[in-house]
C-alpha cells in the first residue's frame, strides 16, 4: 500500500513536464513548417529517383520512389529497395543526411524554446546584475538585494 503513495512523490516534477509541454506548444509552428518542408523535400526527390532510376526494382512508379524516400529519410531504410545508378546513389546520400535533421532540428527548435522560457523565469538582480538566482529567491544570493 505505501509503495502506491510512492508514486505521489512524481508531482514534484510535474512542473517541469509543463515547461517541456509549453515549450512543444511555443515551437510547434516551427516544427509544422519543418516538417512540411521534409514532407516536400522528399516528394520532389522521390520524383526525381524516378525519373533517374527508370524502371529499375523498387522505382515502378512515383509513390512507390516516394515511399522510398520517406523510408529514407526517417532513416529506417529496409534495405529492399537501393539506387542503381550514380545520380541516384547521390540522391539518396544527399536524403540520408537530411535525415539525421528529423533529429536534431526539432530538438534544437524545442530545446531552444525551453532556454528562453527558462531566461524569462530567472531573477536578475537589479543592484548587481546576479542572474544565477533561484526562482523562488526574494533576495539575490551576491548582494542580498531585494528582487
């Protein structure tokens, strides 16, 4: 039974979850565009490895290259289905390394998102300019001025 109230002590951290929720919701714009942007980028090379592949395994049609290139850019990459020609080997590097930006742009977007938030919930110092804090202090920690 005492194990059960164990988890009442997670509430401590849900303030924390909310900042990493309003962070998500302040960038989602950003990562809406960008993900429109992936989703563009990879009809117009999948249309391309098309038309470079011919009619080669895996290439028949256009959704199928497309469903390749969503394949590849979420760098899953079954394996089924490879480029055969120079050009085409070309494309899909240049599609795999957009794929690792899936990664790191969204988490740079959020990730940057959170810092401003958390600059914004920091307390400065009006006397000396002490920006390190607690943001729960009344008085700063350098100089003991009121904040």
């Amino acid at each position: 039974m005492l194990r059960v109230f164990r988890i009442l002590n997670l509430m401590d951290f849900m303030n924390d979850g909310y900042l990493i929720v309003r962070a998500l919701k302040n960038s989602s714009r950003k990562i809406y565009i960008f993900l429109l942007f992936l989703v563009i980028f990879s009809v117009i090379v999948g249309s391309m490895m098309f038309m470079v592949e011919g009619h080669r395994k895996g290439f028949e049609s256009i959704p199928q290259s497309i469903y390749w290139a969503v394949v590849t850019v979420t760098t899953v990459g079954y394996g089924d289905v490879a480029p055969e020609t120079p050009l085409g080997k070309f494309l899909s590097v240049i599609l795999m390394l957009a794929g690792y930006s899936i990664i790191a742009v969204p988490t740079g977007i959020v990730t940057a998102e959170m810092r401003n938030k958390r600059q914004d919930l920091d307390q400065i110092c009006p006397r000396c300019g002490n920006d390190d804090n607690d943001d729960d202090a009344r008085f700063c920690k350098r100089c003991g001025e009121k904040l």
